[in-house]
C-alpha cells in the first residue's frame, strides 16, 4: 500500500525529464495517473512502462496552453475514475533570450505554456475537487521564479507568476480542503538542461552557486512533489518548497 493509494492524479509534460518521474513515483505509491504531454510517444511510453510495473496509468496527448484541450483531458479523467485528487502542472519550456531580444511571440508562448497552463489545469480541475471537499494541486515553478535570472525575462516572470498564482489559489480553496503549492526545482539534470550539464565551463559556474556542489536528479523533484500530494502534507498550503541544493540559501 503506497502512501497516495487509490488517488487519482493528472501530471502533465509527463513524458520527459521531471514530470516522467513524477509519474513513476507517483504510480509505485499508488496513485492512478493520468500522464499527459505534447510528445505522444513519449508519454505513451512512460504509461506503458508504469503499467508493465503494476501500476495503472492513462496517457493523453495534450496541448497544456489550450483550453479545450484541458476540458478534455479533466473530463475525461472524471469519466474513468470517478474523481480527481492531484494535479501536478508540470509542463514547461524555457527561452535563454534576454528581454530585449525576446519577440511578442516567445514571450507569448512561454507565458502560454507555463503560466497560462497553469491557470487553465486550476481552472479545470479545482471544481472536481470541491466536490470531494479534497485535493492537492502542486505546480512546479523554479528557483527562476524565486529570484532574478539574467538572460531569461520571459522565463523568470512566468516562473514568477506561477509561485504567487499558486499562493492566491492556496487562499481562495483552503476552505475547500484544497492545498496549492509550488516546488522551485533548481539546477536538474533534465533533457532540457542537458546543454548547460554538458558544458564544462556553464556546469562549473552553477555548481559555485550551490550549498550542495553537485547537479540534481529529477526523482529528488519528485520525492518533493509526492511528499506534497501525500497527507504527509496535510497542514502545508501556499508554500514554495526550493529543491535546489541551496541555491536560494546564498
């Protein structure tokens, strides 16, 4: 029996990096997945994977910055289980451009992918936990929405907007039972940071930065986001939990 048996929880960007082992962890503790990502294959995979190793698990194709596209995969989640516990907002991107080199565009798909989904996922399932009087929403932002980045405007406001839309929610659904936090991973080995870990020169500067000198693993992101879905959990609301090796400690 896993610590989240029987609960139901959305993930989404589950196909790769962070929201894959989420997926993983959340499934081996019992938890029923719905593993979404725009990468089809991908989360196709990491279902069948889970499912292979006696968990169950659903996989959707899905554009996090659409609306209807929510509509459906919440509603489809409702169909098949009958509830919903979790929700992990997991999805992201990245742009490296500074501010002034960032077009309307970028900072309109960055802000759509990372913030807008994130309102749209709360939007969608926060009614379906207020009928059970229950729920968990746990989304993941960055130490980039905790403090300054240079070179990454667009990124850093978008982080930013999900730490303090996280902290609105937590107020406005406490009187549900609802909890809303987010987790600000920092320096992770990722298929998104893979530029930064395979370059020597980028690797040695971010790791002066760190209390703990080494990079960090997507399953210690995980361990957070499971220990925010738990009951272990139940008294935290409207926190945001760094998982950075101490980044935001210096």
């Amino acid at each position: 029996m896993g610590i989240i048996n029987g609960k139901v929880a959305i993930i989404t960007g589950a196909g790769s990096g962070m929201g894959r082992q989420e997926a993983i962890l959340l499934a081996q503790e019992g938890a029923k997945i719905v593993a979404t990502d725009i990468n089809e294959t991908a989360v196709q995979s990491v279902v069948q994977g889970i499912i292979e190793a006696g968990g169950e698990a659903i996989a959707y194709k899905h554009n996090v910055a659409s609306e209807e596209e929510w509509i459906q995969v919440v509603d489809s989640t409702i169909q098949k289980y009958g509830k919903l516990d979790i929700l992990v907002n997991n999805a992201g991107i990245s742009l490296k451009n500074g501010l002034l080199d960032t077009t309307v565009e970028q900072w309109d798909r960055v802000v759509d992918i990372n913030l807008k989904s994130t309102f749209l996922g709360m939007k969608h399932s926060v009614p379906h936990m207020q009928a059970n009087n229950s729920g968990s929403i746990i989304n993941i932002s960055s130490i980039a929405g905790l403090k300054g980045s240079s070179g990454a405007g667009a990124y850093t406001a978008s982080k930013g907007g999900v730490r303090m839309l996280s902290k609105a929610a937590a107020v406005d659904f406490g009187k549900d039972n609802i909890r809303v936090n987010s987790v600000h991973p920092g320096f992770i080995e990722t298929p998104m940071s893979s530029e930064f870990v395979n370059n020597e020169q980028m690797l040695k500067w971010f790791l002066s930065q760190t209390a703990l000198p080494r990079v960090g693993q997507a399953s210690e992101v995980a361990q957070a986001v499971l220990f925010l879905a738990s009951d272990a959990s139940s008294y935290i609301t409207g926190v945001e939990l760094p998982v950075d090796g101490g980044v935001t400690a210096k």
